[in-house]
C-alpha cells in the first residue's frame, strides 16, 4: 500500500495508467477510451463506404458525423465542466439554445443528462477515498430532489402553454443567468477551503453529518462540523428548481452553498455536490423521458461523452491551473449569453442580428479570454 | 503520519454502484446507435429521420409521431419489448444510467438500516422511491 500510494506520487497519471492498465480503475478508463475511439472515429470512416439504404434521403456518414459530432462536443463540454468543477449542464443548454435551432425541450432534457453523468461517475473513486459523505449528499437531496422535478416539470408546462413565445422568454431569463454567472466568476465566489464552524445547531446537529476524511494536502485526518442546514435545504430547492426549469444542472452553486453555508471544507463540498447533482437529476430527468424528450440516438452519444470526458477531466485536473480555465468559462459564458439574448429576442419578434455581429462578439470574447489569461501570467 | 480512517461500508457500495452502472450505460450507448446505422430496419424509430427533424426544430412529439411505424411516442420503457432493436439498445442504455441512483439509493439504505441509522435509511428510501415513481411517470403535475 505504501508501495503503490509513494508510487503514484511520483509518476505522471498516464504514466502510471499505462503501466497499470490491467487494474481497475485504468482498465475500464481504457476500454472506454477505446471502444469511443473505435465507435466515433473508426465507425465514422466506416461509414463512408455504406450505401444510402433503399427509400432514405441521407447516408449512413451523414448520421454517423451527427452522432460522433454529438459526442466530441459532449466530450469537450464534459472535460471544460470538469476541469471547473460546475458539471457540464451550464454550458450544453445555453450554447444549444443560442446557436441551434433544436427544440429547447429536448435541449434541456439532454442538458441533464450532460449535467448528471460527470459527476455520476466520479462518485466510485471519491467514495473510496472518504472524501465524499453519503449523509451530506442525501440530506441536500431531500430538498434538491424535489426542487429538480418541478423545475423540470414546470419547463414542460411552459413549452406546452406558451409555444414560440415561452421559448423566447426561457432564453431571454437564461440569458441573464449566465450574464450573473459571468460576473460570479470574475468575482471568484466567496469560497474558504476549511471553514471554522464555531456553532453546530440543533436540526444539523440531529442529522449527524460530518464524517472525518484524510485530507492529502495536509497530511492529516480533518474532522469539521456544519452549521444551518434549514438554511442550506431552501438554496438547494430553489437552485435545484432553477437547474430543472433550465435544464442547465445546478454544480455551479450547490458545491460553493454547502461551502458558504454549511460550513463544509471546499473538496467535501465539490465531492458531495457532484455526486448529489447526478443522484438528485436522476429524479429530475424522468418527466423529459416519460415526455418522449429523450431521442435515444441523440442522447446517447452525449451521455457517453460525458462520462469519457468527465473520466479525463478528472485525471487532467490534477496539473492543471484552475484559473485559467476559469477564465476561458467566463469568455464561454459571456459569448453564450449574448448569444441565447439575441436568439431570445429574435423569437420574440424584437430584433434580428446579422451573423457579423455574433461574430465580430465572438472576437470580443476571445480577446478578453487572452487580456485575462495574459495579465494573470504577468502577476 | 495518522491514520486514514476507512470510509464507511455505504459510501463504498453506493459509490460503486452508480460508477459501474455509469460505465457499463456509455458503453451501451456507444454501442446501440452503430446497430441502429447498420440495420435501419431494426428500429422503432428511423434514424434516417431523426436529425432532420430535430434540425428543423421539431417537437419531440411530432419527431416520434413522423418516425415511428405506430405514429406515436413508445414509452420510456420501450426498450423491454424491443431489446433486439438499435434504439431498443440504446434507450437501455440511457434508462440504465438514468436510473442508477435508485439501486445505490436503495442498497446504501439498506446498509443504514442494519447500522441502525435510521433516519438516513428513511431518507434513503425516500429518494429511491421518488426515482421510482419518476420512473413511472406516478409523480406528475400535469
């Protein structure tokens, strides 16, 4: 054990999955890895020597580009909401929204399942490690659960009663959502890696929550108390009706509220938060699915991308500079938000923007992503 | 250096339950819409179809009605009567990863029970049963 655990300390991650390949968790990485390889680009080449079947209109490339398309954007989303730690549902349904013309519908059904499968599985390894407390996941799912499935019934009802108009005000709202997420990343949010919980009261205190880990970092056994969990229940249910309605997840503010409000030490949070967003949308995707919202081969690729991207993520984290990535979330988000306003507004019968503005926008967010990532190199 | 204490016997099997489930329903789904491709036939709905329909803008309601023989949505348990078919296949897969927090909900509860958690266990049944009855389409509010 001491072997193995010195051993990982020294060797690059691919380094050590490649010389331990056969054991899990590097085999199931691999066969994954493989087989998504295999399906999405070498089924993919395969196809273009498929003939059109009999009475179609479409080749079989056509379809296989869609769906290896699907999955590489998944995969791509899944990484980048891994590597932020907000899940992948914040990105997928605002950038579906302003730049597709799919039913919103469908985008927020297979925004939970993009939002859900990162954090699903990574759940096996953090469980292991003691990090993740199944208590404080269930007792925030109590009040997420059910806050998801109203939110994601409510988006049902709203699409139904309010046709193109409802759906110009849903990308409207979500608009300005991600504008306040914008300006919540810059400010960094108010996160303390392991608060000091001074008073525990009652009703937490009922519930029994903390559970003692051994923090690496410190090289130490940390036990932490939580305070306010009333307090906790009502943000999650209104983040969690937020993140149903949306479709979007809820993995940019359920981790920093068990952190700020609770108490919880930050990587306790991020673990239970992870794992209580891909528990509490399992409630939440059933009416998309029972609404026939779910289209197998178009929801498949991005579940799978998900959990490949969300499998690479968790692994690239290790190396990587947070804040860099935060800062190319913010440039994502800010194009995305102008975006979903613009489609918003135009289906309202507002205004229609040529495509040279969205691009000439688009060039804005990316030289603001390089003036932030230029001036953090130069502190 | 202290000691690391050993995470407790729930985290563990709930963590691998929702781990395996989650691997074994990508790779399903990997797999199902290659099937799907191949034999276009052997589908409940035309994947020669589906795309451009959603393309368009189409409403997941008119996608079935347009692509399906019977002119209608099959159900989100479809795949148990056509688990021969591609999109049998893949929606077995999908059901699959959306429905794997009931098992490790239920089991982990199950772990409570015996350690005599017993506020835990009934949260944890709780939880299995609003995915259950999700599932069912039981908890509606239209």
């Amino acid at each position: 054990m001491k072997k193995s655990s010195a051993e990982a300390m020294a060797l690059p991650w691919w380094k050590l999955a490649f010389k331990n390949w056969y054991k899990p968790p590097w085999l199931e990485m691999f066969v994954v890895c493989g087989l998504a390889i295999v399906v999405y680009i070498g089924w993919l080449l395969l196809s273009m020597a498929l003939e059109t079947p009999p009475g179609e209109t479409r080749s079989p490339f056509y379809i296989s580009s869609w769906v290896s398309g699907l999955f590489f954007i998944s995969l791509g989303v899944g990484f980048l909401g891994t590597l932020c730690g907000i899940g992948g549902g914040v990105l997928w349904s605002p950038i579906a929204m302003a730049f597709t013309p799919m039913d919103s519908v469908i985008i927020r059904a297979s925004g939970l399942i993009v939002a859900m499968f990162n954090g699903l599985v990574a759940s096996g390894p953090l469980a292991r490690t003691g990090m993740l407390n199944l208590k404080l996941v269930f007792f925030a799912l109590l009040a997420y659960g059910l806050g998801a499935f109203s939110g994601a019934q409510g988006a049902i009802y709203v699409a139904k009663v309010f046709g193109k108009q409802g759906e110009g005000v849903i990308r409207v709202i979500l608009s300005l959502i991600m504008l306040f997420l914008v300006f919540y990343f810059i400010k960094g949010g108010k996160k303390i890696e392991y608060p000091e919980v001074k008073k525990v009261d009652k009703f937490t205190r009922f519930f029994n929550i903390p559970m003692p880990y051994y923090e690496e970092s410190l090289g130490k056994v940390l036990h932490y108390q939580l305070r306010l969990g009333w307090l906790l229940w009502i943000a999650v249910f209104i983040i969690g009706t937020i993140g149903g309605f949306f479709g979007m997840g809820a993995g940019w503010a359920i981790g920093p509220s068990m952190n700020v409000i609770l108490g919880a030490p930050l990587k306790v949070a991020a673990a239970a938060s992870m794992t209580m967003l891909g528990m509490g949308d399992c409630i939440g995707v059933w009416p998309y699915f029972i609404a026939g919202a779910m289209i197998p081969i178009v929801v498949a690729p991005l579940l799978a991308g998900q959990v490949v991207g969300g499998i690479l993520g968790a692994y690239v984290l290790v190396g990587m500079r947070a804040v860099f990535v935060r800062f190319l979330l913010i440039g994502t988000l800010l194009f995305t938000s102008f975006g979903l306003f613009t489609k918003g507004a135009e289906l309202l019968g507002w205004f229609k923007l040529p495509i040279q503005v969205r691009l000439g926008w688009l060039l804005v967010c990316a030289a603001l992503v390089f003036w932030l990532i230029a001036r953090e190199k130069k502190r | 250096m202290e000691e690391r204490p050993k995470p407790p016997l729930y985290n563990i099997v709930a963590g691998d339950i929702l781990y395996w489930l989650c691997i074994i329903a990508a790779i399903i789904c990997m797999i199902g819409p290659c099937i799907s491709i191949l034999f276009p036939e052997n589908n409940v709905a035309n994947p020669y179809k589906i795309f451009d329909l959603v393309w368009k803008g189409e409403k997941a309601e008119k996608i079935w009605v347009e692509t399906t023989k019977e002119g209608k949505y099959p159900g989100p348990h479809f795949w148990i009567k056509n688990i021969t078919k591609g999109d049998g296949i893949t929606q077995l897969g999908i059901w699959l990863g959306c429905s794997c927090a009931l098992p490790a909900a239920f089991i982990s509860g199950l772990i409570f029970l015996f350690k005599r958690e017993w506020i835990y266990w009934l949260i944890s049944l709780w939880v299995s049963f609003m995915i259950f009855f999700a599932m069912l389409g039981i908890i509606e509010m239209e």
